[in-house]
C-alpha cells in the first residue's frame, strides 16, 4: 500500500465581532459569516468536549435551546444529520431553510438577556504532518493507537468536509489499496455519534477485523 | 524547574509532541512579551509558568515589565474599572502621564521579532511600532464586554495599531479593524498550586487557619476587589446559614497594580469580625500551596465575581474536583456547563441557594466537581495555552487561508 502519512491539525479560533440575539439575528448571521464559522460552530463541540459525546449538540442548537429557551427549535437544530451532507454550503443551507420556515410560522420570537448574545467565531486551522506513517494495515493499527485524537478529527472530519475529499481519509487509503470491505465499514460510520475515543477504538477494531481480507 | 515532558503524564505524549513540531515553526524569531506587574494576578502568574516553558520548546521567548509610580498605576486601575464598565473619568493630565510612562518605558525595552503586550497598561508601546516595525498582538486579560465608552475610544485609537487582538472570552470581541482572536487563559497542573497534595498538607494548612474541616467550608479565593463581590459572598453565606452548618473562607491577596485592595479588606473584615464562622485570610504572594489545599479541603468552591476576565480560580478548583459555584461573567461560563460541571448563579439569593443544595447533596457536587476537572483537562490546561499562543505567532506569517500547511 502507498504509504499513509498521518497529520494532526491546530485550530486558531478567531472572533468575527458578529452577534445574535434572536433568531432573525441568527439567520443573518449564518447566511452572512464565512464558511469556516459554520464548520466551527456545527463541529467545535466535537473536540471541546469529546469526553461528552455522542450526538453533542451545535452551538447554535445550544444557543436556542438553553438561552433562548426554545427546546423546540433547539431540537430541530441538533438534529440536522450533518452525516449526510457532503460539503459546508449544504449544512449552511439546512440551517437556513429550517430557521427561515420557523421565523414564518412564529407570531412571537424571542429575545436573549442581555450579555448571552450568540457570538459567531472561525477557525483558522494548521495542519501539520506528524513522524506517524503506515504502509500497512498492521503499521497503520499501530499508529493510530498513538496519534493524538487531534489527528483523528483532522483525518475524519476535516477530509470530508473541509478539504474536500468526499469521504474520510482512511477509508480513502483502504480503498486505493484494495481494502474495499474495510472502506466501506469505516464510511458508513456515523463519526457523530462516537466520542473521539470511542471512534479510534471503532476504526481499530474494524481494521483488526477487516484488514487481513 | 518543570520540564515540559513532565506534563505528557497528564495530556498524553502526543499533545507534547505537537508542541516541538510548532515551536520548530518559530526557529530564529524572537518574542517579547511585556505587562505591568511581575507578581501577583493571573497574567504575571501564567507568564511565570509559560515562559520557561517555551524556552524548552526552543522558543526564543522573553518577558519585561513597565515600571510606573503609584500615580500611574491609579490611573491604570481607573482605565481597567473603566473597561469593566463602572464610569470612569480621566483628566487630560493623567493621559499625558499614562502616555508618558509608556513612552519612558518604551526606552527601555527591547523589541523582539513579536512584540506581544498584555493588558491595557502598556498599550500605547505600540507607538514604538513605526521605529520598529515588526509583529504586534495586544492580549487583553480582562473583561470588557461594556467598557466605559471613553476610555475605549482611547484604548481604540491603539490596539488598532496592532497586528491582533486576543480576547479570554467570545464576548470581548469588538468591532475592530484588526483580526481577533480567542484564547482562553490556563492553569498550571504541576504548579504549587495545583499539584497533587498528600492529606496531612491539606490537614495541616486548614488546622493552621483554624478552620474545622468536619463542619461544611465554603471557600472564595479571590483578592480583595469589589469586582469579586466578597461582601455578596458574605451575604449569600448568611443565607445559607439560616439552614444548613457551614463556615466562610475568604482567601486572597492583592496584586501590586491595585491600590482599592487595602479598602475592599478593611470592609470584609469589619463583616467577618461578627461572625467567627467567617475566616478572613489575606494571604501574601508565594502562597500557593495554601491556596491548593484550602481549594482541595473546600466542601465547595466560590467564585462569586461580578465581572471576571476568566476567573482562573474556577479551574484551579475544577481541577481539584470541587464542586464550584460561581456568577456567570466573563470567562465563567467557558468554563462550568450549568448543573453539569458547576453552578452558575446571578444574585446573592441563587448562590445562597446553591451553596445550601451542594451542601445537602454531596454524590450531586461529587459529579459536578469530576465533570469539570475532566472539561479542564480538555480545554485549560497549560498545554492548550503554549499551543494557541505558538499558533497566533505562527499565523503573523502565513497568508489568512482557513487551512495552513506548516
């Protein structure tokens, strides 16, 4: 197999010095904030509380449900399967489309306290190639019991989403070196759903079980 | 001296390993950080810990202090109430000499590759920017969500002569021209004040201070600033009082910066005199490992401000597995998810109410404290700090695309 380099990613967080405080306002804003602002809102959750996962909610799901005290909508928010969505535009379309229908069927919106404003943020991210690199599926294993759960998101999340690489890398590297089986079981995970932990324990066990095929 | 590898024990090596790949990033650059006061408050204490740090990771970092009389350091404290938002009022004749002072101390120091400055005491240095070009990061430790509109403009026309601004907390973030950037401050795990301490410490220290560690302890480490509301701490303890067996500790010092310290002491004295249940510690700087154990010996923690930068405190206890209460200013909220990892109150009635209920429900304040040592672990300790400022010194170099290959 072509040699698998592994890289971690650092993320810069930057302040926009944009804010909500109501859900027009959170609209506007997310029609409006670049695309690394939505990846950061609808991912940071991931890596700040990894050890609180699965299905951690986004920040704007957070932000409706816990300040603006609409569970409703917070839960609409939370559940949009970001899964399923191949690239940061359409996740900003799905939480467009569903704030837009919500603000046309509410008589009466709500309005945060003051000093609990939504404040949209982004990411600035540096990525970093590590010594860690694995030509195959054993080499690979082992690598990825030591890599830092930084690299596993980058591999994972940010291949996918942000770079543009349809799926996951690893399943990307199985694929080109004829682990098909393998591939397909580490695509079809829903990544949502693991803590980081929980995820390199599954991509291992999948490898351990698939990687001798 | 801490070695930085000491601290993959606690993050794992490959955090560590993280660190020297970017510190490679910063070979033959110098960095110069300067602030106002070498002891006392959190930014001398983080740079303290952090630069040694840094030095090991074979960065070229440095750290020198403006010097000023008390007549500038009055104004400095007016300038940093102000930005807190109480009204504030300056003369044109202590702008001049706020203006004087730092141009003095600009003579003095020596600009690195990075000139990073931290807080508003010496922001105008940035004057020196036209003699000495180079990068310049203002790093404002302090909350001003709603500053005093005059002293903002003030400060304004400076930080925008800055390369960046880096804020504590989402909040700070202002309409600025320059980019801004979001970095939390940390804790020090291996420090004195926050490593692991054998009981007969923690023992010793609280029957020292004759504190009675079978009764409840209710404990606020703060220094002696209205901003920390110790009399509201006060109060709501004589509200939970009413119901359940509990004892004050107020423990603190001052920084050398803050000449309302002194006052602030008097008055919770005068308070804590009427009550013998209520011990009053002014504790002198260097008293760190007294400041771990009477956290690690607290039935709870409170950190009652009513306008914080971060509130280190908060995590120092969270560390330690206390369960915390504390207002939900500044950089609080970062730091305790409500009723998850602490509890967030707004008014001397709600942490009265807290204390009585943490106090009644130990397995409940048991799971809240090892929820938020875990999210401290995570996202506050001084790993994640060395990593964001190597970032920030590293991005005064690459272009603004969303993803640097380094």
């Amino acid at each position: 197999m072509n040699p698998f380099y592994f890289y971690t990613k650092l993320d810069q967080t930057i302040l926009l010095g944009v804010t909500a405080s109501t859900i027009p306002g959170l609209l506007e804003g997310i029609q409006r904030v670049p695309e690394a602002s939505i990846y950061y809102h609808t991912h940071r959750y991931l890596q700040q509380h990894h050890y609180l996962s699965p299905e951690p909610p986004n920040d704007f799901a957070y932000w409706v449900g816990q300040i603006l005290n609409d569970a409703e909508l917070g839960e609409q928010l939370s559940s949009i399967d970001i899964i399923r969505l191949d690239s940061i535009q359409s996740i900003r379309l799905e939480f467009v489309e569903l704030l837009r229908a919500y603000i046309s069927s509410s008589e009466k919106l709500r309005e945060s306290p003051p000093g609990q404003e939504f404040h949209f943020m982004s990411c600035q991210t540096f990525a970093i190639q590590t010594p860690h690199t694995a030509e195959t599926i054993p080499e690979f294993l082992e690598q990825l019991r030591n890599v830092s759960v930084s690299s596993l998101y980058y591999h994972v999340f940010d291949a996918k989403l942000r770079l543009g690489h349809g799926e996951n890398d690893f399943s990307r590297w199985f694929r080109d070196g004829g682990k098909i089986e393998l591939a397909d079981a580490v695509a079809r995970l829903d990544p949502y759903t693991y803590t980081l932990e929980g995820l390199r324990t599954k991509i291992i066990s999948l490898a351990e079980k698939h990687g001798k095929d | 001296m801490v070695r930085i590898e000491e601290y993959a024990d606690i993050v794992g090596q490959p955090t560590i390993d993280e660190l020297f790949l970017l510190a490679r990033e910063l070979e033959g650059r110098t960095i110069q950080n300067v602030n106002s006061t070498a002891v006392g408050g959190g930014v001398a204490e983080i740079l303290t810990r952090l630069l040694p740090l840094l030095k090991q990771l074979g960065v070229d970092a440095h750290w020198d202090v403006i010097r000023g009389d008390d007549r500038f350091f009055a104004i400095t404290k007016k300038i940093h109430n102000g930005l807190h938002g109480v009204p504030t009022q300056l003369s044109p004749q202590e702008y001049e000499l706020f203006l004087d002072v730092n141009r003095m101390n600009a003579e003095s120091i020596s600009f690195g590759d990075i000139v990073f400055i931290h807080d508003p005491q010496p922001v105008a240095l940035v004057e020196r920017r036209t003699v000495h070009g180079k990068n310049w990061l203002w790093r404002c430790h302090i909350d001003f969500s709603r500053p005093d509109p005059t002293i903002w403009k003030f400060l304004e026309q400076y930080i925008n002569h800055y390369d960046g601004a880096v804020f504590s907390a989402p909040a700070f973030a202002r309409a600025l021209a320059i980019k801004q950037v979001l970095i939390s401050p940390s804790i020090d795990p291996l420090s004195d004040k926050n490593r692991e301490l054998p009981e007969s410490v923690v023992k010793n220290i609280f029957r020292k201070f004759g504190i009675d560690r079978s009764r409840p302890v209710v404990t606020q480490i703060s220094r002696f600033d209205y901003l920390k509301d110790p009399l509201g701490v006060i109060k709501a303890y004589q509200l939970a009082k009413k119901n359940v067996d509990v004892q004050l500790v107020l423990a603190g010092g001052g920084a050398t910066d803050d000449p309302e310290g002194p006052i602030v002491m008097h008055q919770v004295q005068e308070e804590a005199d009427k009550d013998k249940d209520i011990h009053v510690l002014f504790l002198p700087a260097g008293s760190d490992i007294e400041i771990n154990a009477l956290q690690r010996g607290s039935t709870v923690v409170l950190q009652k401000s009513l306008r914080e930068g971060f509130g280190l405190t908060v995590a120092e206890a969270l560390w330690k597995a206390r369960p915390v209460i504390a207002g939900a200013v500044g950089g609080i909220p970062l730091q305790i998810t409500h009723r998850y990892s602490g509890l967030l109150t707004r008014s001397v009635q709600g942490t009265a109410h807290a204390i009585k209920q943490l106090i009644n429900e130990p397995e409940y304040a048991q799971k809240l404290g090892i929820n938020g040592r875990e999210h401290i672990k995570n996202n506050y300790l001084i790993t994640r700090h060395i990593k964001d400022y190597l970032l920030l010194f590293i991005s005064l170099f690459e272009n603004g695309r969303d993803i640097v290959y380094l």
